[in-house]
C-alpha cells in the first residue's frame, strides 16, 4: 500500500520542514502518484497494458513538468499567477477531500484492515529508513523521505481498489485503522526527526 503523501504528507512536510520541505514532499508524492496510476492500477485491474500505463495523464504530466523544469522554459506570467493562486487551494482542498474519502469508507473487514493497517504505520518507516540508508541521503531530504513514508496507507489505494471491485472493502478498512493509528505514529516520527 502506498503511502497517503499527498493529502496527509504534503501539509506536514510543509508545517514540518517550510517551502524547502513541501518541494521535497512534493517530488515523493509525484513518484507515489505514477506508481498510483501506473503500477497499482494495473495491479489492481488485472490490466497490465504498457499503452495505457504510458498513456496515463499523471504520468503524461509529470514528463511534461520535467521537460519544463529542464530545459528552463518560461511560462507566461497570467500562467504563473494562475498556479500561484491554485496552489495557494491544493493544501485546503486536499485536507477536505481527505476528510471526505474517509468519511465513505465502510469498515466491515475490520480484522484483516487493522492488521494491514498496523503492518502499514510500522513497515512504513522502516522502508523510509531503507531508502535513506541506500541512497545515502541526509540532511532535510533524508528526514522528508522518512516522514513521507511514514504516512498512513493512501486513500488513492482505496479508490482504485474500489473501482476494479479488488478487496476494496479490506484495503478501506486498512485506510482508515492506519489513518487512525497515524495520530499516535506521526507525532512519535516527527519527534525524532525535528
């Protein structure tokens, strides 16, 4: 299960670390986004078709703001002002979904949910500190790493699972307890890390 780092992790990574963390966290949250939409869909599907793994509009997206971003093209000025404002919303906006998505989850497979929920908020950290160590990262990147995949299990995950009818109910169940279980497993991680 992928980790919720968009709505949960780019709010805190902002609190945590400032603007330098939230540019951090959003860069995690772009590959969590591509496995997303790629990979877990595929996976969740039953529908491995490279075309339209490649063809996916967040992969399409993300290849298109790294082209931007390397070869430094400058984007007119009402386009700029435009994103500032909207991204001024993407925090506001993605806490309230979060809230939402919730709020719809049916908790019926509570055994196998807190259990995958559990494995979740401690395999979690662990992976982070894998990362860190094998990419010999430090300083504030090593420390966004860690928190990012501290986040409890996505709701995206959920989603998708719903709609490819794939053990959607046990994975809702695994969001919601890993969800729950990260108002003690955050503040613990963010201690160590600040």
């Amino acid at each position: 299960m992928h980790p919720n780092s968009g709505n949960m992790g780019l709010p805190l990574a902002l609190l945590t670390f400032g603007s330098e963390g939230l540019a951090l966290a959003a860069g995690f949250a772009s590959i969590v986004m591509v496995s997303h939409f790629t990979a877990n869909s595929a996976i969740s599907s039953g529908n491995y078709s490279l075309k339209k793994i490649l063809l996916s509009p967040v992969l399409l997206a993300l290849l298109a703001s790294l082209f931007i971003l390397f070869y430094k093209i400058e984007m007119p000025n009402f386009i700029n002002s435009f994103a500032k404002i909207l991204s001024g919303l993407v925090i506001p906006l993605v806490l309230l979904a979060l809230g939402m998505s919730l709020s719809k989850i049916n908790t019926k497979n509570l055994k196998i949910g807190l259990l995958l929920g559990i494995f979740k908020i401690i395999i979690g950290p662990i992976i982070g500190l894998l990362v860190v160590y094998l990419l010999n990262l430090d300083g504030i990147v090593a420390k966004v790493v860690i928190l990012q995949s501290t986040m409890p299990a996505a709701i995206l995950t959920y989603l998708i699972a719903s709609e490819n009818n794939s053990y959607d109910q046990e994975i809702g169940a695994a969001v919601f307890v890993s969800t729950v279980a990260s108002i003690i497993s955050i503040p613990v991680i963010l201690f160590f890390l600040i």
